[in-house]
C-alpha cells in the first residue's frame, strides 16, 4: 500500500471511464475473478454501490423481470432492487418451500432473479445455497448471492460459504466437476469486512459484467478507490489465496467463545457461522449491558436495535478474532455473567423454552477436521511471497495472467 502511493499518488484521478483505470483495478479484478473462479469481475468503491448498481442493472436490463428477494436481505440489495423498477416478491427467510410456490406461480419464460445473502449478518444464518441453485435452475432463475460477511472467512482459499460447502473439492487442483461456486451465477463480496480494505466487487460472467460496466451509474459515474486501497485489498486477497492459517485460528476462537458461553446458559442466537449475537430483547437493556462492558470491562461491542432487527429482539453482537485467546476470552465470558447476574437478563434456556432453540454450540460450518488443519498441513498459516518482487510486477502479472 505504501508503495502504491508513493507511485500512484492519494486519489485515482477519476472515474474508470475518465482518468480512474490503471493496472491496479486491473489487477484486483483479475483477483477477485480468481477468488470465486468467475471469468470476470467488477470493482466499486464499496460493497453497498456494488449490490446496489449491479441488483438495479440487472433487474433494468432484463425486461419484465421478477426479482425474488429474501426477507432479511440488505439494505444495499434491497435499494438496488428498489431502483431497478423490477416486481419484488419476498420470500419467507431461507424458507425453501415458499420460495418455490412463489417461482412456481410464474411462467418460466419470465426472466427471474433470486436474490440472497450466503450469511446473514444479524442472526448468523446460513442460506441453502444447493437447494437455492436446483430451485433456480427448475425454474429458470439467475441466482445473485451476497458473500460480503463470509470472505476471507469460509473456505479453503477464503471465497466464502459456497466455497467452503465444497471444501475438499476446492482444495483439490485436479477436480474437474461443477461446485456450488460455480453454479452460482452472480458473487457480489465486500473488502472492506475480512479482507481489511474497503470497496466492493461482483464476480460472473463476462457478458453480464460488461453489461453492468456498460449501464450502472453507480459504477459510471463514481470516482475509482485510492490506489493505496486497490493495493491493499490486492495483496489481501492474494494472502487469503494461499493461506488458511488465519481462518482457522479465528474459527478455533470462535467455537471456543461459544461454547465457553454456552456452559453459562448465555444466550446466543443459534447459528453456523462465526457470528455470536447475544440476545438482550428491549433497546435499553441493549444499551446498558454494551456501556457497562466498556464502562468497566474495556470490552467494546456495539447494541443493535430496530430497525436492524425487529423490536424485541435487540441484541449485540460479538465477533472473535484469531487474536482473542483463552485469557480474553475467559474476562468476556466472566463480564458477561456478572453482568447477566446484575441485570437478572434472560438466559439461553428462557430464549430457549420460548422461542424454541437449537442447540448453539453444534453444527459449525467449520468441522473439527478442518480446524485441525494448522499446523501439519500449513504450518503456522503465513503465506511466503518473493521478497524481491516489487508490487507492481506482482500486479501486473496478475492482471496479465
């Protein structure tokens, strides 16, 4: 990054039609199509103009177009379904059978968009990413999957969930078969979450990604990202291409905290995924367990209220990282129970018996094989790169190759 701009200087210059492209976007593209295996892809300035310009593109261009949207989607996805002047039938959350009566109601000769999250934010949620792919394909629907919360998080080299479904086969250079990521027929993801940058991306098909460079305003008439950026959102991704060691480590935390809180009846929301929410049910309880965490804990999260989540369901939300050991985590955990002991909040088992939980602590996306990977396969998961190489060779080779 640092070398970026002291070449290419502080702002790009323009937008990509004027003064904007360079080798840089050029060679971040390049991999990003390579993360999601995509033969194309398209960078903005954030993940929300990309949802955005791409979701409104799309349901624009393509005539008399039915978008199918799930009920917790976005607010980035919902706009650009909005802008798109599209119908927009919503389906119940992940609900598989009512998605199905709603495309069935429609002849198949409708262009149709299937519009979802891989992971939902709030909750934790997971989608049924196969079972949406056969649902598409029987009706003759293009799929539009966010994984903004899930890359450099899932999968072997870091694409996301669909990636991680197939995670043997995504290891393997010699498969030959069709993945769930490849069935997917638009990526959009976000650099600004796991990938420590900022701006946002769809991966697809070239047709349809020169369709969107050709039409959406969002990305037209928006001033390309720092060079800086671009750069550091490059190397970011080529890191999480060639190692694993730093999700696994996040992912070991993470059933570690859960399952610390669990043996305290604390009330996480029931998930798959690296998410922790922890349920608090009214707005000002919300608030007070969050000040009083930072108050006298020096422990920062932050309350999620309405409209982010429905009215009493107010909630905060913890998200370990690979460098929350067993120390930090035992001070969160013993914050929490004090404070659930002081403030005589609902426990698992109340949420439990009312609204019918699983149990949190199984069913992790990430096996306990998988997160026995580190050390006899990676080693102590930091990827090696030529020390002489200097950063624009790397790139342009990139967005040659």
């Amino acid at each position: 990054m640092q070398h970026a701009l002291q070449t290419y200087g502080a702002n790009s210059g323009g937008s990509r039609n004027i003064a904007g492209h360079s080798p840089l976007v050029e060679a971040l593209e390049a991999s990003i199509a390579e993360l999601h295996k995509k033969p194309a892809a398209l960078y903005f300035s954030s993940g929300f103009a990309a949802n955005e310009a791409a979701l409104s593109t799309l349901g624009s261009q393509l005539s008399g177009c039915v978008i199918f949207s799930d009920e917790l989607n976005h607010a980035s996805m919902i706009e650009g379904i909005r802008h798109s002047g599209a119908r927009k039938v919503i389906w119940r959350h992940n609900d598989l059978g009512h998605l199905e009566e709603l495309l069935a109601s429609f002849p198949k000769s409708i262009p149709k968009i299937i519009a979802f999250e891989s992971l939902y934010s709030m909750c934790g949620t997971v989608a049924p990413i196969t079972a949406i792919c056969d649902l598409a394909e029987k009706y003759g629907a293009i799929t539009f999957m966010d994984e903004a919360h899930a890359i450099g998080l899932y999968g072997p080299r870091g694409a996301g969930v669909a990636e991680h479904l197939d995670f043997t086969a995504s290891q393997s250079n010699y498969f030959t078969g069709r993945t769930i990521m490849d069935r997917v027929d638009v990526i959009s993801g976000s650099t600004s979450k796991g990938l420590g940058t900022m701006g946002g991306y769809i991966a697809s098909s070239r047709r349809l990604i020169d369709m969107i460079r050709s039409v959406a305003k969002g990305f037209i008439f928006t001033t390309t990202q720092s060079p800086a950026v671009m750069a550091g959102a490059h190397a970011a991704i080529q890191y999480q291409l060639h190692s694993i060691g730093s999700r696994i480590m996040l992912h070991r935390n993470v059933t570690s905290v859960k399952r610390k809180m669990s043996q305290f009846d604390l009330p996480i929301l029931p998930n798959r995924s690296h998410l922790v929410p922890v349920m608090v049910g009214d707005a000002e309880l919300t608030r007070r367990v969050t000040d009083l965490l930072f108050d006298e804990y020096n422990i920062y999260v932050q309350p999620i209220n309405s409209p982010t989540v429905a009215v009493k369901t107010e909630r905060f939300r913890i998200s370990p990282t690979g460098a929350h050991g067993p120390a930090q985590q035992d001070a969160l955990v013993s914050a929490l129970v004090e404070i659930w002991d002081r403030l005589s909040l609902r426990k698992a088992s109340d949420w439990r018996r009312e609204q019918g939980w699983d149990d949190v602590a199984s069913g992790q996306l990430w096996t306990d094989e998988q997160l026995k990977l580190v050390p006899s396969i990676i080693g102590d998961g930091h990827m090696r790169l030529p020390t002489r190489e200097r950063l624009e060779d790397t790139m342009l080779s990139s967005a040659l190759g």
